[in-house]
C-alpha cells in the first residue's frame, strides 16, 4: 500500500505531502482544480515520461517521492535481483532537473525506468476513466479464477512440479545436443586420427629426409667437384700429394742441421697424411655418390605428406604433429556415451508430465466448478450499476501443451446489449463498462489475492445517483481488504471515505499553486453538500449529506 506522497515543484504544484491510510481515501474537487496533476505526479514515480516544461519553477529540480509498505508482495527476491536493499517501508523517488535529465531511485539507490516500471506496477493499479485496464489481461483473469477457486495451494504444487519439469526439459535439449555433437566430433576424430595413422610419423624423420633430398638432387655436382678434388689431390699429372712427398724429402735432408727444422718436418709429415687421407674421403664419397630419381620422387612424397598435415593443423614439426595426435587420442576417449543418461530422463520426464497433466486436470475441474457462480455474480452487481443487459461468461479452452497454469485458455467474454456477440473484454467493452466490469470483479476477489493499491479516476462519470451509491457501497466492500483511492465527482461515493482529501488552487496576482487539504467530519459534510446542490450549500443540502454519511441530524 502507498503510505505517503509528496510532490515538489511539479506542474502547478509547489509542494505538498498526502498521507494515504488504510481503507477508502476519496479526491474531490472542483473541475480543474488540479486532480489530474496528482495523477500526473503519480506517473511520474510509476515510470511515465518526465518532461521538463512540467517544473513549477524553471530553475529548481522537481523532486516526487512515495513512501509503500512493500511486505504483503513477495518482492524479496526482485530486490535481490536488482540489487536493491529490502525494507518492508520502501522509498521510491523520481527527479527531474532544469535540464531535463531524470533520475529515479528506490531506497535511495539508482534504477532504471524499467525496473522502476515493474516494482510500482506491483504497487499501484492505476485505472484512468479511459485507460486499457489489467481485467484485458488474461493472465490476471484466470488468476481472479484461481482465487475464487481456492487454487492456491494445488496451483503452487502444479507450478513446483511444472518448473522442475521445464528444468529437464532445457537438461534433455542440451543432453540431445551435445549427444549430436559428441557424434559429429566422434566422426571427426576419427577421420583426422585415421589420418595420423596411416601417416605413421616418426620423430626426427622430416629433418633426415631434408637432408638426404638436399644430397640426391645435387649429387652430380657433389661427384663432379669431389672427383675433381681427387684428382688435384692424388691422382694428376703433378698430384698435390706427390708435391709433398718431394717437399718431406727435402726438408728431412737438412732437419738435423737446425732445432727448428724437425717441428717443421713433423707438422709437414701431418699435412702430408691429412692430404692422403681427405684425397681417399673426397674418392669414397665421390664414388659413392650417384643420381637416384626414383629415391628423390620417394622421399618428395614422404615430405609432402608431413607438409601437408603440417599446414593442416598449422605445425612447424613432426613433433607437433605427433603431439596433435596424442591430443586427438584424447579427446576421443573422453567422448562417453550419453544414451543411458538421455534414455534415464526420458523415463523420468513422461512421469513428470504424467503427475502434472493429472494436477492440470484437478486445477482445470475447480475453475470450470467455481466459474458460473463467479459469472453469476458478476452479473447481479453490474446490474445494480446501471448495466442488465449485460452477458458476461468465463470461456475455458484446453491447451495442448502444458504451461506455468496447467492446460486451460481462460478468458473473459462479454456483451453489453442484447443481440450482441460474446467476444473478448478488450474488443468490446467501453472505458466506462471496462471501469465498472474492473470494480466488481476485483470487489469479488479482493479477499483472495493481494491485490495492490487500487487507483480510480472517477469511475463513476456519467452514471445516477443511486448507481453511484451501489458504486460506493462496492468500493467501501473492496476497501475492507485493500487500499483503495478513488477520485470522484460523486457525493454518493464521497461519504464512503475513511479519509476524504479536498484539491484546490490557491491564487494570488502572480501565481496558481494545487493544495490538498484532508477535511474533517463537518467539513466533509459540507464538501458533499456541495456537491449536491450549490456552493454555499443550503440547509437541506447539509442534512442530505448528512444522513448519507449516516449521521444524526
């Protein structure tokens, strides 16, 4: 419920703070006296649209603040979510600065208009004469059904069960996909490890090959340069190492005659064999060297497909590759077989289903058992508000899967005139019709579901006296479980009140400002009285109110 608002520089309003008790809180005032601007105000703090040509004064912000006892509405968890301190006295205020910027907290912390948008629509039902009402809501419907049913208990049952249901259900998707994935990944690994295998690398392997492709396709250069090496060597007309030999004999003729010369001799001796002996490398290799075409084409193909698996998996090395594949081995034999799993929660989402098609069923069988009466109801009511003719019936149709609320389509059909078709609330029914058919079925409900503060902006336009009476006397019965503020124009509806606010302008040579002023017992009287005749009221007038009221004369 709404415990308090006030409002500060908003429109024609510099200030004022409205306290709003249990029960029946009624607006009067004279036409234009500024009604509509508290609704305005209102919306602002519900999440409407804040322009800045709204600021009573142009260069201040305009600060409008509710105070709501949030506890009867479960909002634990939407605080929660929304990080949000809980108090059972929640503080939700708006801003609206010279420059157009708006701002909206709740317990003082910052919000966004959305979020603000769902936390007061929790709080506040507002019915604007002509505004789409939440009776257009099928999902609010059947709640009224549900309560008047006394479903409350076998619904939060169905609706634990169907959430644990619907848990399994997004389980099984996901088990089936990644089933369906693990066999597309299964086909894969064992294609590209097929691969591997039949590659049969080998450490190192790619490194030798290099090498010996590099020596085979030069190898008529190798024999020719080594051959000639050879030659020059050991085997020409005047051999390097015949050269030597001669040099040796020279120097072994003179090497006692001086200390230095026999080192010489040795070093010389050493070079002579080294020469020997790289004249017989440079022939082995040069012989053992020949052309082999058939070897290089083997080897090509060898490097080509260590290349090829290379710029595959984007390795540098056999050793990568090998590692790739062990990784890939891997991978395959942690691939499990999900059947068993799918196959166990099949089992248990057809009994499930079967537990919650029977709760739908027995949720279904005492909506249809609590609806004609319901209907019924509805009917007398809207007759005694001026509307007989009316036809009105709650319309069950099965739906085939099973949701949050079992298998019933619930809707609200109706028809204002005779001869007329029964067809959904929102297609037929007039601003006023809407007002009256939303009064008396939420009156009928009032003491099942915790509704939240109901707002009504004169609701009873255009109808008689007594009618309004029996609006009041619903209005006083709705208030008796919920807070309930009406706007009106109607003194049968204003003696209703547990508190009664009169709105009025307060003038001067330079300015307009809205007032609010909560009145006591003789000047309620006297408001009333004037609303039944004229302003200053006479004295049959004052006793009418009087006795409306139920006071002695």
């Amino acid at each position: 419920m709404i415990k308090r608002l006030s409002v500060r520089n908003y429109a024609i309003i510099e200030e004022l703070e409205i306290n709003f008790p249990e029960g029946l809180t009624i607006i009067t005032g004279e036409t234009g006296a500024g009604k509509s601007i508290l609704l305005g105000a209102l919306g602002l703090i519900m999440g409407e649209r804040a322009d800045s040509k709204s600021l009573y004064n142009e260069a201040e912000k305009c600060v409008i603040e509710g105070v709501f006892d949030v506890s009867p509405y479960d909002l634990k968890d939407f605080f929660e979510e929304n990080d949000i301190d809980y108090e059972a006295e929640c503080t939700v205020r708006r801003e609206l600065t010279p420059a157009g910027k708006s701002r909206a907290f709740v317990n003082d912390t910052p919000v966004t208009l959305d979020v603000l948008r769902q936390l007061t629509g929790a709080l506040v039902d507002l019915h604007l004469q002509f505004d789409t009402l939440d009776i257009h809501n099928v999902s609010f419907q059947l709640r009224m059904v549900d309560a008047l049913a006394g479903n409350k208990s076998l619904l939060g049952d169905y609706q634990a069960q169907y959430r644990h249901f619907t848990q399994n259900k997004k389980k099984l998707e996901k088990l089936r996909e990644q089933a369906a994935r693990s066999a597309q990944d299964l086909e894969f690994l064992n294609f590209q490890i097929s691969e591997f295998q039949t590659a049969e690398l080998q450490d190192g392997e790619q490194e030798r090959l290099e090498v010996e492709q590099h020596r085979l396709t030069h190898a008529e250069e190798i024999k020719r340069n080594l051959s000639a090496a050879f030659h020059h060597l050991s085997d020409g007309e005047q051999p390097l190492t015949g050269q030597l030999d001669d040099v040796l004999r020279s120097v072994s003729e003179v090497k006692k005659f001086h200390p230095a010369i026999p080192d010489l001799h040795r070093r010389l001796e050493s070079l002579a064999l080294e020469l020997e002996d790289l004249a017989g490398e440079f022939g082995k290799v040069a012989e053992g060297t020949e052309f082999d075409p058939e070897r290089i084409l083997e080897i090509q193909q060898r490097l080509d497909v260590i290349y090829r698996l290379q710029n595959k998996h984007r390795a540098t090395s056999v050793k990568e590759l090998l590692d790739i594949q062990e990784d890939m081995q891997r991978k395959l034999d942690a691939i499990g077989d999900l059947s068993g799993e799918i196959g166990k929660l099949e089992i248990e989402m057809f009994e499930e289903e079967k537990r919650l098609r029977e709760l739908a069923g027995q949720l279904s069988e005492r909506r249809k058992k609590a609806a004609p009466g319901f209907t019924q109801k509805v009917l007398e009511l809207l007759a005694q508000l001026a509307m007989p003719q009316t036809r009105f019936e709650v319309d069950f149709k099965p739906t085939a899967d099973l949701t949050l609320t079992g298998t019933d389509d619930v809707n609200f059909r109706f028809a204002a005139n005779p001869g007329s078709r029964l067809q959904l609330i929102k297609d037929v029914a007039s601003g006023g019709e809407l007002s009256r058919l939303t009064l008396v079925t939420k009156s009928l409900v009032a003491s099942a579901i915790p509704l939240p503060t109901l707002i009504f902006d004169e609701i009873d336009a255009g109808v008689s006296g007594d009618v309004s009476l029996k609006m009041g006397n619903i209005l006083r019965q709705l208030s008796n479980h919920h807070q309930v503020v009406a706007i009106t124009h109607s003194p049968q509806v204003a003696v209703k009140a547990d508190a009664h606010y009169f709105v009025y302008k307060k003038m001067s040579d330079t300015t307009t400002a809205v007032k609010v002023k909560l009145l006591t017992d003789d000047e309620r009287v006297r408001s009333v009285a004037v609303m039944l005749s004229t302003n200053p009221p006479s004295e049959a007038a004052l006793a009418n109110a009087r006795e409306l009221m139920g006071m002695t004369v």
